[in-house]
C-alpha cells in the first residue's frame, strides 16, 4: 500500500476505491470472501478456498472475484464464507468444507438462490 502524502494522494486513493467498489457493485459481479484468520484455517479455511478457486477454473466461471479476510469474529462458525452478489445485501455461510464450498458457487453465485442450511444470520 502506498503511503499518502498529500491531499492529491488522499484524493487518488478516494477515486481507486471508489473504482473498485463500482466493479463489485456491477451487475453480474459477485465477490466471494473466505475467512482466513487462525481459527478459520485451523477449521480448515485453506481447503475451503482451494475448492473454490479450482471449482472456479475447472468450470471456467466469470464474473467472480475471490478475496480472503481476517478473522470474521464468529469462530465456532467457522470456516467462514461471504458472498456479495452486485449491490445485494451480504449472505454469511458457516461451517463451509469444500462440498458446501462448491454448492455455494453453483446454487448461490451461479444460480442466485442461497444455501440456507449453512446461512448464519448476523
């Protein structure tokens, strides 16, 4: 991360998150986030985003943009999973090991309809 220095630097900064924030607010664009604090991959986070991001190259799906997190707070939850679909509100899926991982993506990021069994409500 760059460091700012000036009003110009705050200024590009702004404009660069504004950007970004428009991309995952883009119709069709949805953002996967998987928490991957301690307690997250102690529970087994690290398979969880292995199976998406393989599922997500196997099956050459687009419009998805997978990025990890610290510690989401709800440790006994956990591996924890987000998914922002456009300017919808945020689903929160606990408990995700690779096969829920994989359902999530095909039923919820792929087919608009979330998982509710594994939904924690925040």
């Amino acid at each position: 991360m760059t460091t700012i220095k000036s009003l110009d630097d705050l200024k590009k900064a702004r404009e660069e998150a504004l950007k970004k924030r428009e991309v995952k607010a883009a119709s069709g664009t949805a953002q996967v986030i998987v928490g991957m604090g301690t307690c997250g991959i102690a529970a087994g986070a690290r398979e969880t985003m292995k199976a998406i991001l393989d599922t997500i190259e196997s099956e050459s799906l687009n419009g998805i943009i997978v990025t990890q997190t610290g510690c989401i707070g709800l440790c006994e939850k956990e591996p924890i999973v987000q998914v922002v679909i456009g300017s919808q509100p945020k689903v929160t899926y606990g408990k995700v090991d690779p096969e829920v991982a994989r359902r999530i993506l095909h039923e919820h990021v792929v087919n608009g309809k979330p998982v509710t069994d594994h939904v924690i409500q925040m």
